[in-house]
C-alpha cells in the first residue's frame, strides 16, 4: 500500500500541490485523471520518490520513500515519467535490459533475460529490440519505456501517460497487459491517462485533480458522473450507458 | 562472423600503428640495431618506448574522459578541452609551482586532479543554473569558460615568469617524454579498470537523472565518481605531456555512431581508437618535418577540429535535433 500524507509541492511560493493525503490500495489498477496541470505528474513523481515533496510523506508499505535507499527502492517500485529524452544512443533492447539492473547489477541471468525477452513480447517489440531509439516513431519508443518498466519486475508500478502517442491497438494491448499484471500478478499499477472511458474501463480506483488538490477519490462507477466530470474538467460532459458500460461523451 | 573479428582487428591494427611509432625517430634504431647494439637498445628503452607508452596511456586516459563527459553531461561535444577541465588543471598546477616550486610529481598530479574535479562541477552548476540544454551552446560556453581561465593562468605565468611550467604552452608534445616522466600516467591503466567496472552505471547516468533515480542508482554518487575519473585522467596527462584537444571528443562520437552508446562494449573501441588516432597524428608530426617535430596535439588540434565542425553539421543538417 502506497499511503501519502500532507503532501505540499511548492516552486518558490507557487503551491502547485497540496496539501493532499490518501492511500493506494495493494493490487490493482488506480488512475489519476485531471485537466492538464492540475498536479498529476507532480503527485506521481512525489510518490516515485524522483521529487522530494515541500512537506509531507510518502510511505511504501511502511517505509518512507524518500529516506529509503535508492537501489532498495528500485526494486519494489518502479517509475515513468511523462517525458524521457536523451541523448545516450541505446537499443531497445538495451533499454529493456537495463530495467533489470536492480535486481543483477549489470551482470544479467538466464531469469534477466527471461524477464526481458517477455517484457518486449508484451509491448510487441520483438522486431524492433535491435533499433536505437532514436531510429522509433513516438508510440514505438513509448512502449519501449514501459517494456523497460515491466522489466524491472517491481510490485508497484507508477507510469505517467502511458498511453501518450499509441494507437488504439497497442493502447488497447498495454491496457490489458496492465490489467492482467494486476489481476494475476497482484501487481499495483498507477496510471495518469486523459481518456476518461479507458480509466472507467480498466481502473479499480480513479483519482481526480484539479488545482492542486484531490476533488474525488472513488470506483470507476462513482466517477463516472457527468455533473461531477464536467466540474473537474470544465468541459460539458454527459455518461451514456453502452452495453452496460458508463461511456463519458464531450463531443457534440 | 565478421563482428566478431573485427575486434582483434583493430587490435591488430593499432598495434602496428604502435611498433611503427616504436621504430620511427632521432636515432638509428631498427630491428637489426636493437638486436646487435646494446646502446641502441639502451636508447630505445630510455626514450622510445617510454614514449610510445605515455602516448597510449594518454589517448586511452582523454578517450575515456570524452566518454564519461558525453554520458554524464548528456552532450555530444564535450570533452576535457571543451569544458574548461584541462585548463583548470592547468592553472592548479600553476599555483602549485607558485607555492611550492619543489613539489613532488604526485602531489602536483593531485593537485591537477583537484582543479579540474572543481572545474568541472562548476561547469556543470552553471549549465544548471543557465538551464542550458542545446547541445552545441553547452561546448561553446565550456570552451568560453577555458579561455577565460586559460587567460587568467597565462597572466599569472608570464608575470611571474614561469611561462616554462604551463602544460598549454608544452601543448600535447612527446618529444620531451623519456623513462622517468611518464609513470604517472599508469594511474590511467587503473581508471580504465574502474570505469569497466562501473560502466553500466554511466551509461544509465547518461539516459538521464530520472532514469538513473528509478533504476535504483544513487544518481549523485555516480556523477561525483565519473567526475573525479575525469578530473584525474586530464590532470595526470596535461600535466605529463599537455593538452590533447579534441581527442575526447571525436573518438567517442564516432564509437558511438557506429555501435551506440553502451560503455561497456564500447570501451575496447574507445581506446584502441584513441591510440589510433594519436599515433597517426604523433607519427605525423615526427615524419613531415623530420629532424625537427610538430607536436601532436597540433595535428590532432587541426584533425580534431575538422571532425568537430562537420558533427556540428551533420546535427544541423538533421535539423531540430540541435536544439535537443
Ligand atoms: N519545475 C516547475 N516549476 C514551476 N512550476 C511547475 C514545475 N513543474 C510543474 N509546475 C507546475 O505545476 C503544476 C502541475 O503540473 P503537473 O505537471 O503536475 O500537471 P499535470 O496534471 O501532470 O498536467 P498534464 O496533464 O499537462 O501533464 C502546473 O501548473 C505546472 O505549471
Ligand atoms: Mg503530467
């Protein structure tokens, strides 16, 4: 259980988060939804332990995450950020591998490459684990950075957009492999992801920011709100049920 | 097949390049003479292999600066001369001989090292606090910020005369390198071996803080380290024969364009590169104007430049990834 409490993130004496507190539950898909800059990446990279907060903490099953040594971090929790760039040239595969460097420090086993050889198989990768990432489209390098993340193998997994830049195929695919990590895996996920139906449709929990500050905490179907979604995201948004399922529209 | 050899390839390669500068120079050394001429072998132990080796363990010492500096910087184009490193040893080793006009060679190596680790991070301070990021800006301030010390170590020198003592002013010779003055530079021997073995981690270093942070790497630790690697292997060989510009800074890139970017693997290519390319610029200068020499910083100053500009180019000619 990820349990964070009083967390405030300020950049000079602009408050951009907080003070919020709450708890992610073990296993399980949880989704953080909010209008763009609300703090979604702020929280994300707080719990991930890659911000440290103004004040506040942070506990992973009971141990503050920033006071935790990294590379003993590094092997229960992992995490994306929303943008990676840089200018190493490394192959996807490279890449991949290097999400297993927690756990072997360099000198990869049979099971590392294992761990590997599935992770690029998820992601459909296989044809690609030979090409530098700069040689990638957007979606293709994405799945790359989450294989990498999967790699790693770590109960709890943070990523920020994952979705960013993939078509409705592999979008579709990352969601179910997710799903299936959670399910069968007992893995604990969380996500920020802008489409509001594929959240509802995958997630155990959703929570939602604005401002800085938590404005709903709940299942899918208490989300799932059209009076509620349209105050968070400024935006008319009416629910439609389709085959049983809540579908949020904001479109005319 | 062909992968595979081509490693021992290039060992075959540079080796050559080697026994070819072994037997290249002043003296009438040759294979028969070293046979039959105990003086000649004398003079070859002296002065020529002692040479050859300073001019190994020199190349290997800036090819492995560049690499750690392109990874830790997350800059293409920096390299001990490009950042000002070279130039702040330099000057500690002006102050030194200020201070201390007797002091002994490891101590003026220490102090050497100190100067360009400080160097160094205040470099990279100032990138931050300039939030400088665009990959050609980043080696043009570095090389703004050497001459500025360059300058400043300069004018010290010349008023208090010791012109003489500046590795600038020796620029990169191993004319003047025989048994006696080149030991300090096995300590490059021992970084190479260090930095085998803490490879992976400059390499996810260089896929950024973050990255490095998720992966369980004490991301400061490995900076500070890659740093202090740096810092001594410029101030050991600007102290022992000067600066040698650019060298860091082509070999690597090309390394990198060829097999990526994976230090490990690439650390064999990265030296038996750098030794290519210093022997063949050293054995230059001692064959175009023989008797007399040009140092072989000169060649690789000339060399290394020509390199530098069309990488520049080539960034620009891929267009927006300048500014990457
Ligand atoms: N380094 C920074 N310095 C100052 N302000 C920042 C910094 N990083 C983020 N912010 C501000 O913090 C607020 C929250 O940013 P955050 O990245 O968490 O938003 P987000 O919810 O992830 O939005 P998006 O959907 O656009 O990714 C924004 O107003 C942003 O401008
Ligand atoms: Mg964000």
């Amino acid at each position: 259980m990820i349990e964070f409490r009083d967390l405030v993130k300020s950049y000079g004496d602009r408050t951009v988060l907080g003070p919020v507190s709450g708890r992610i539950e073990e296993g399980g898909i949880t989704s953080l939804i909010g209008p763009n800059g609300a703090g979604k990446s702020t929280l994300l990279t707080l719990l991930g332990r890659l911000a440290a907060p103004t004040s506040g903490t942070v506990l992973l099953d009971g141990t503050d995450v920033h006071r935790t040594p990294s590379a003993e971090m590094a092997r229960r929790l992992a995490i994306l950020r929303q943008d990676n760039h840089f200018t190493a040239r490394v192959t996807v595969r490279e890449l991949v591998a290097f999400g297993r460097f927690p756990h072997s420090r360099g000198r990869l086993t049979a099971e590392d490459h294992e761990h590997i050889d599935r992770a690029l198989g998820f992601l459909d990768l296989g044809d690609l684990a030979g090409r530098y990432l700069d040689q990638l489209s957007g979606g293709q390098r994405q799945r790359a950075y989450v294989a990498m993340v999967l790699a790693q193998d770590t109960r709890y997994a943070l990523l920020d957009e994952p979705l960013n830049n993939l078509d409705i195929k592999h979008a579709v695919r990352m969601m179910e492999q997710l799903r299936s990590a959670a399910d069968e895996l007992n893995k604990t996920v969380v996500l920020v992801v802008h489409d509001i139906n594929i959240a509802a449709g995958y997630s155990d929990h959703i929570i939602a920011l604005r401002d800085g500050a938590i404005v709903a905490n709940g299942t899918p179907a208490e989300l799932m709100d059209p009076d509620l979604l349209t105050r968070i995201f400024d935006t008319p948004v009416q629910v439609h049920e389709v085959d049983g399922r809540p579908l949020a529209v904001h479109h005319r | 097949m062909l992968r595979r050899l081509a490693l021992p390839c290039a060992v075959l390669v540079v080796l050559g390049l080697v026994v070819a500068s072994l037997l290249t120079g002043g003296y009438d050394i040759d294979l028969h003479s070293l046979l039959h001429d105990p003086e000649a072998r004398r003079m070859f132990l002296i002065s020529r292999v002692p040479r050859t080796l300073a001019l190994i363990l020199a190349a290997a010492a800036m090819a492995v600066s560049g690499v750690i500096m392109q990874m830790l910087v997350q800059n293409r184009f920096v390299e001990p001369t490009t950042t000002g490193t070279a130039e702040w040893s330099a000057l500690g080793v002006l102050l030194l001989t200020l201070v201390a006009p007797g002091a002994p060679v490891l101590v003026k190596m220490a102090c050497a090292a100190v100067f360009a680790f400080v160097g160094s991070v205040l470099f990279l301070s100032l990138l931050g606090r300039l939030a400088l990021r665009s990959q050609v800006i980043v080696p043009i301030v570095g090389i703004m910020l050497g001459a500025v010390v360059g300058a400043v170590t300069t004018y010290i020198a010349s008023s208090a005369n010791l012109m003489q003592t500046l590795p600038a002013w020796r620029s990169g010779g191993f004319s003047s390198v025989v048994k006696g003055t080149y030991e300090p530079l096995w300590v490059v021997g021992v970084l190479v071996v260090v930095l085998y073995a803490v490879a992976d981690r400059i390499t996810i270093a260089g896929l950024g803080r973050d990255m490095a942070v998720s992966l369980g790497l004490s991301y400061r630790r490995i900076l500070y380290l890659g740093l202090a690697m740096v810092a001594l292997a410029t101030g050991v060989t600007s102290i022992v024969v000067g600066f040698l510009p650019f060298l860091g800074l082509v070999v690597p890139n090309l390394v990198s364009m060829v097999r990526g970017d994976d230090v490990r693997s690439n650390l064999p290519w990265a030296v038996l590169g750098g030794v290519a390319l210093l022997t063949v610029c050293d054995l230059i200068g001692r064959t175009v104007v023989a008797p007399l020499e040009i140092p072989a910083s000169v060649i690789l100053g000339a060399v290394g430049a020509v390199i530098f500009l069309s990488l520049i180019l080539r960034r620009f000619a891929r267009g927006g990834a300048v500014h990457a």
